[in-house]
C-alpha cells in the first residue's frame, strides 16, 4: 500500500508543473501585436505577465469554501467569490 502511494506521489508531482508550463505555452502563443506579428521584449513579457494575471479568478473560486474546509454555493459564494476579487 505504501509502494502505491509512494508511486502516486512521485507521479502528480511531476503532472502539476506540466500544467503550469502548458498555461505559460498558451500564453505566450497570445502574445502577437494587434498586426498578428509576434511580440519581443518586455512587450511580450508583459503580455504573458497579463495572461497569466487573468486565470487567476479561479483561486477566489477555489477559496469559497465554508469554516468546515466544505464548498459554498450560492448567494453564499457569490460574495465569498466577490470579495476575495475586491481585495486584489
């Protein structure tokens, strides 16, 4: 049971970065200038800077959750969403 876990460890720790990098890849294929030519520099830097900034919304979806770690729904998590965006 052990070898088990140990093996489902070792292979979600190297599934997350994987994940990370296929939203930077995205990212970085968005960074064109408003002609459709691709972006160089601190333009593009700034590009997938922006990019990345914008999946951030989910983390306040993933926060809403109720004293007991259980999911909020509702009006309940509509101003849990509302007020962790307000505070960024």
């Amino acid at each position: 049971m052990k070898k088990i876990i140990i093996a489902l460890s070792i292979a979600l720790s190297f599934a997350v970065p994987t994940y990370a990098f296929a939203d930077q890849a995205a990212c970085e294929a968005k960074a064109v200038s408003k002609e459709g030519k691709p972006l160089y520099g601190a333009a593009k830097d700034a590009s997938i800077k922006k990019c990345m900034g914008d999946a951030k919304p989910n983390d306040c979806e993933a926060k809403a959750v109720s004293k007991e770690g259980k999911p909020l729904y509702g009006a309940a998590k509509a101003a849990s969403i509302k007020k962790c965006e307000g505070a960024k």
